[in-house]
C-alpha cells in the first residue's frame, strides 16, 4: 500500500494531478469517519473531509516520505478539525428558530454512537481501527503501514475493540454496570 501511495504521490508531483482521485478514493472513508468523530457532526465532517484533501493536494510537494501519505493526511485532518471547533466557537450565536429533527434512521444513529467511541479512542488505537476496518486491512498490513510488530498491532486491537465495547454498552445501556438503578 505505500508503495501504491508513494508511486500516485510521485506521478502528481510530476505534472499527474488527475491521479490523486486514487488517494481521495483510498482515503475518503477512514479520513471521513476519523472526522466525524472527532466534529460529531456529519455535515460538517464532510466539509472538513474535502478542506483536508484540498490542502494535501495542494502541500503535496512538501510530503517529505510519500509513503506515509494517510498519516500525513490525518495529521492535516486534525489541523482542520482544530481550525473548525475555534472557528464555531467564535460564531456562536443564539438561534431561537424551531425546526423538527430530521429523522435519523437507527443505522445513523449506530454510526454516530460508533464514529464518537472512535473518537474516544486513543491516538494509536484510532489509527489501528480506521485501517483494519475503513481500509479493510489484515493485520499484517496495518503493521506494516505502521512500521509496528503485528502483537503490537493485535494488542492495540484488542484493546480498542474493549474500550468501543465498553463506550457502545454505556451509551445505550439506561443503567450501566455498578450503577445503582434509580425506582421512584
């Protein structure tokens, strides 16, 4: 894979711009759910999505290992997280419109639930999850993007997979294991 990546990195460097579409096709889906966990906002995490590919195609000249084009790309995923959540800050304003919820089908609302346990992750342990899943990955193969040793990368796994358990069960459980239940 980062050979593949090195190799559409090189040819848009070289006057190839039309072959960066293999990276966006590559990348969108992790790059996206690393976003909206993060922004907690679907809509908004698209925007940031597309902010994210402009500026690394744009910075592609200054990526000093084409290789490691998805962490480069997170890296500048984060930038422009950072960069919206002080922009929103900073436009809050009070809105006393009503408008009804649009409605969510269960399987959005499980894709929240699931995109905001990830963001709950740990750096490293996001990483280890939006390659083996969004990228569809083996095992071997996230170590080897990682430059990390395939029990480092089983073990980061087995821990995330804990921790998302643990942050799924407490979010639709009422009443969470060791909390005294409430009667009125």
């Amino acid at each position: 894979m980062e050979e593949m990546d090195q190799e559409y990195v090189e040819r848009c460097r070289n006057g190839e711009p039309d072959d960066f579409r293999f990276l966006v096709e590559r990348y969108q889906k992790p790059l996206f759910a690393y976003l909206a966990g993060r922004l907690r906002d679907r809509a908004l995490a698209e925007e940031a999505a597309q902010e994210s590919f402009v500026r690394a195609f744009f910075a592609l000249r200054r990526l000093d290992k084409p290789g490691a084009f998805h962490a480069w790309l997170l890296g500048i995923g984060r930038r422009v997280v950072h960069e919206f959540q002080r922009r929103a800050v900073r436009q809050v304003t009070v809105d006393c419109s009503w408008e009804p919820v649009d409605q969510k089908t269960e399987r959005d609302w499980e894709n929240d639930h699931l995109e905001e346990a990830i963001a709950a992750l740990p750096e490293s342990c996001q990483q280890v999850i939006l390659l083996r899943f969004y990228e569809q990955l083996s095992c071997q193969e996230v170590a080897d993007r990682l430059n990390l040793p395939l029990g480092t990368v089983t073990k980061t796994l087995s821990r995330a997979y804990a921790q998302l358990r643990h942050h799924l069960q407490s979010s639709t459980d009422p009443n969470p294991v060791g909390q005294p239940e409430v009667k009125p």
